[in-house]
C-alpha cells in the first residue's frame, strides 16, 4: 500500500503479525515521526497507554488496553508492541494528555504518546517494523525478530505478494471478461482477511478466561463474524482452505472451554461481543465436520452445542446464547410478547437446529437428532396462510394485528412494525428458510404463486447497487435473502435461479469505487460472488450445493491435493441457462450436489444456451 502525501511518501507492507513502514520525506526536510500509542477510532478510547524509548536500540516499546466497539463489551484488549526504526532518533520527546516531554524517554496514562525525528540525509528514508502481540511485549518482539529480521522492505513487500498469489491460485479462472476477472478475484481476495491470526510465533494467545495459552499444533484465530460468515466464507474455507477452517474450528472450541462452556458468536479478541442473535457457530461447525474436517474435538464442540440449544447457557458463561429458548421450545416458536427479534430467531434457531440434527445424526446421537427434527419445523408456527408471511405471533397463538411486510426495520426507527425482524422487512424474511426449501414452497397456495412472488422479489429490487435506501425488496448487501435466488430450484424453475444470478452478478459487483451492495460483513457477500461465478451454491449446515450456472468459461478449484474442473461448454456471454449437467461424466437430473460427490475433484460440465430449458 503507498500513497503520496504532500511532503512524505508513506509506504506499507505486511507479514502476519508485523507492520512495515517507508516514509520517503522530501529532499532537505527533516523526517519527523509521531506515535499515538492510545489512538482510537470514532468515539471509542484506550487507557493505560505505556511507552519506553530504546535510544540505542532505535526501538520504541508499549501498549494499551483498547476498548473499540467489540473490546468495549467485555473487559477490553490489551495490545503489545516493539516498533524497530532504521536509523537513529536524532530527538525525540513523549507526551501525556497535553503535556510535552522533550528528551524523556517513558510516559503512561490514557492519552500517550511519541514524537521523533531523525537526521537529514541524502534519502531522507525511514522504514519502521511494528511488532505486534496480544499477550506480551517480549512476544512483540519475538514476532519482529522471526518475521521481519534485517530484511528489506521490498523483500518483505515480495512475499507479501507471494503469499496473496498463492492462495489467490486456489481458483484458477478463465474466460469472460477482464472485469469479470479483476471482480471475481477481488472477491476471492476480501472472502480471505478474516477471521484474524491471534497467537504469536510461538503459540502463545490469550484465551477467553484472560490467561495466557499455547495453541500446540494449530494457529488461534479470533474475528469471527459467524451470523454472516457462516453462510459463504467458512464453506468457501471447507473447499479451497482446509488446513485454515480446521485451525478455526479448534480456535472456537477453545474459545467455548475458557469462555465457560459455549462456543461464541461473533468472538473478537479475548472476549464473547454477543453480536447479532442465535448461535451460528452451530452451523459453521457442522458445515465442516460433515465435509471432512475431522481434526478437531467433535464431540465437546457438540456437547457444548447441545448445552446451549437445548439446556441454556451454563451458569457464569457470558455468551447470549438463545434468548427465550424454554419458551422457544415450549410453544414451537419464539412469541413476540415475550421477546423482540421473535419472527427471525424463530427462523434462525431453527436452521441451526437442522444443522444439529445432521450432526447428531453423523455422531451417533439419534436421541438428540429426533429432538432436533422436531425443532426444525417450528418455522412453520409463524406462517400466516391468509397473508403468506412469516408473521409475529404472541404466546396465546394470535397474529398481532397489524401487519406491514414492507416495513424496514432500517427506516421503522420506532420498532413499531419491525421489531420482531432483524436488519431487514417482513418481505425479505419470507424467504428465509434454505434449510427447508421444499417445505417453504408447500406453504404457499400454490407453486405458481410462490414462483410469481419470489420473481417479483427480485423485480422490484433496487436497480444500483450501494444504494442508500436498501429497499422492502431484495438487497444484496445484508444476509438473511442471500440465499433466496436459489429457491427457484425447489419450485422446479432453476432458469429463473439462473436468470437472476447473472443480474446479481452484473449489477451488485463492481471494480469501482462502489464495489459491493452493501456491508462485506468479513467476506460474506464476496464468497457469495466466488460460489455464485463458479456455478452452484452452498446450504451451510449441510453437504449441499444449489447448482447456478457458471460466469466462466472454466474454472479450477483446488480441494485439498484435489482438483475440481468446471466447465461452460457452448460458452457465451449471452448463454446464461443451463441446458444440461454432467458431473464425473453422469448427467445430473436434479438441481444440487453434494459436497462427497465432489470432494476427490472431479469434472463439473454444464452446457449452456441462451433461452430457458423446456
């Protein structure tokens, strides 16, 4: 990264856990560096701010405790660092709050930091390495030492670019056009920034109980934006990042056993945020485990899945688990005069329930499995036939009395209408079932009716993307209807699946400055891009696919050791349905996979046409 400033060129570059730093100040000024060791970001803060100048090391160490918008939930962050600079200080000075400390070389308190300059010189160039550690100062400097040592900026900067080239050849594309490839692979670049390394060089992180642990064997990781992630990254991982979603799925386990018995949603840094509702990690877990991510501890994972969707939350853990599950479980649904978000954790808990009944089935729990059968249609106790809507419905069985399916909870500012749906409209609820696609089509009145409505869904969607106003219709940049173009395959209109994919795929994407629909919430609607281009789509939580029709004309994912080959035969830019299917050479008489049918590699063909399949 560079960019010109008006008397310095700033250049960045990156290993895992150190930053590096070029400032190119111009010819006969002096090079002069300050160092905010307890900035933050908007409104939120840091305390403890601690800083020691190493003149005859040209190292400045410190740390803080930051408390951000995730930090500030629990006990806050407490971040480490050594920032290593090529040359010598010619001065430097510390501050605390508004007080300037020349010649002084360590300061503390909640607003704290560095002012440096360095000699004038015939490059007037500074490069600084800025270790950084969760747990120690030592281990800051520790990871300095093991990842930038005495090489060069460029030559760190080159295997930076290595290692981006390398996971970027996970998928190999050819065909379309050359934006079609610059969106496909920024795509395949943003699904891969999170979740976030944690643990230093030598394995140590801080765990969820604030102690300091050693990950022996794998790498802990911690961001995990699961509400969303859930649903395309971590498939995305079980394909073509194995090694990576198995080190994540024993960082969460790890998380749950000393966070107090919970596997956590949305965890970041050392601590439960509780962010968003109902517990996606049950998901996200049995989406690997079924795909053959085996080398993880399984079973406690499950116990404490189990735990949280059948029993509650155990005493003293700070996670939020299932709010009203007891009522949730005792009615079939969740009542909207006991609690808010009623319609969409009612949905939601029970698509995690389905995925914990494949599991428990897959475990040998068949007790649990039959529980967890029954829960996964408790989605159909909010289905009002008269409006065909997944609507509010209070503990005694009645529909509350009115009803808006085009409210929006963004612009409902009062909750009068909304407040039993999460970031989203009655309308873009309807849908939000993919666990249970043909159970959703059998609740409307009739096929034809669920095949006109859902059409319109997508018809009256805004037509820009990044608009300011979502819209009651679809919108591409949130998650709950991500799914929804896939539903026509359930009604038996896959054309329309694919019709409206490649709309998503044109107008939703870009390589300017409004690239997305919306928030990429870690990568989420950017791996939707990934699967949507290459031809087919996951149903998290289990072993399926929904089959699309690809954007290239060929396609190479690496599974593993493996290779899976997409093709696009009769290619075209105007051939956007799919007349038929082979997979392995057998022709495909349904409109979905399975992740064993292509988990050793294998051929994918699709032959394409320009009008719908009759």
């Amino acid at each position: 990264y560079a960019v010109q400033l008006s008397d310095v060129l700033a250049e960045m570059t990156a290993t895992t856990r150190v930053g590096v730093h070029r400032y190119t100040f111009s010819k006969g000024t002096t090079p002069h560096l300050r160092l905010d060791v307890t900035s933050a970001l908007g409104d939120k803060h840091a305390e403890r701010g601690v800083v020691k100048i190493l003149p005859d090391a040209k190292e400045i160490e410190g740390s803080c405790r930051e408390f951000g918008s995730f930090s500030g939930r629990y006990k806050g962050l407490d971040a480490f660092f050594v920032a290593r600079f090529s040359k010598p200080f010619a001065s430097y000075a510390t501050w605390t709050g508004e007080s300037i400390s020349p010649n002084t070389d360590s300061a503390s308190g909640d607003s704290v930091g560095v002012d440096c300059s360095f000699a004038i010189d015939d490059s007037n160039v500074v490069e600084v390495r800025v270790g950084i550690s969760y747990v120690s100062i030592a281990n800051a400097r520790a990871n300095l030492d093991a990842e930038a040592g005495s090489r060069s900026f460029d030559e760190i900067a080159a295997e930076a670019q290595k290692a981006w080239d390398e996971r970027l050849s996970a998928i190999h594309v050819t065909g379309g056009t050359e934006e079609q490839q610059r969106v496909f692979y920024t795509s395949l670049y943003r699904s891969m920034q999170m979740p976030t390394t944690f643990s230093d060089t030598n394995g140590e992180y801080r765990g969820f109980d604030f102690a300091t642990h050693k990950a022996e064997g794998f790498t802990y990781y911690t961001d995990f934006s699961l509400w969303d992630t859930f649903r395309t990254v971590h498939p995305l991982y079980n394909l073509i990042a194995r090694k990576e979603q198995r080190d994540m799925m024993v960082s969460l386990v790890e998380m749950g056993k000393a966070g107090g018995g919970a596997l956590p949603r949305w965890p970041s840094g050392t601590g439960y945020t509780n962010c968003m509702f109902g517990t996606p990690a049950d998901i996200a877990v049995t989406d690997a485990y079924l795909k053959g991510i085996r080398e993880f501890d399984i079973e406690t994972a499950y116990a404490m899945m189990r735990q949280v969707a059948l029993v509650g939350v155990p005493l003293g853990c700070e996670f939020g688990g299932r709010n009203k599950l007891q009522e949730y479980r005792q009615y079939g649904y969740c009542p909207s005069d006991i609690m808010n978000k009623a319609v969409s954790a009612t949905l939601e808990y029970g698509y995690a329930d389905y995925a914990l009944m494949l599991l428990a089935r897959e475990l040998g729990h068949e007790d649990d499995a039959k529980t967890f059968e029954t829960h996964v249609g408790f989605y159909k106790n909010l289905w009002n036939p008269d409006t065909q809507f997944f609507q509010p419905k209070d503990s005694q069985g009645n529909w509350f009395a009115e009803f808006r399916p085009l409210a929006l909870s963004y612009t409902d500012f009062d909750n009068k209408y909304t407040d039993d749906y999460v970031e989203g409209s009655p309308m873009q609820w309807r849908w939000a079932v993919p666990f249970d696609a043909e159970g959703l089509v059998s609740l409307f009145s009739s096929r034809e009716y669920f095949v006109s409505e859902l059409d319109t869904f997508f018809a009256k969607a805004r037509k820009k993307k990044g608009y300011w106003h979502p819209g009651s219709y679809y919108w591409h940049g949130n998650e709950p209807a991500l799914f929804t173009v896939y539903l026509f395959n359930a009604a038996g209109r896959p054309d329309l699946t694919q019709k409206w994919v490649r709309w998503l795929l044109d107008t939703r994407y870009g390589d300017d400055y409004v690239g997305l629909d919306g928030n990429n919430d870690a990568g989420t609607l950017s791996a939707w891009y990934v699967f949507s281009a290459l031809g087919f789509y996951p149903i998290a939580g289990s072993t399926r696919y929904e089959l699309g029709a690809p954007l290239f004309e060929r396609a190479e994912v690496k599974i593993g050791d493996r290779t899976l080959t997409i093709k696009a035969e009769n290619f075209a830019a105007e051939n956007i349905y799919v007349q038929r299917v082979t997979l392995n050479g057998t022709p495909l008489d349904r409109t979905h996979f399975t992740h064993d049918e292509i988990a050793n590699g294998g051929e994918l063909v699709f032959e394409m046409g320009a009008s719908p399949k009759v």
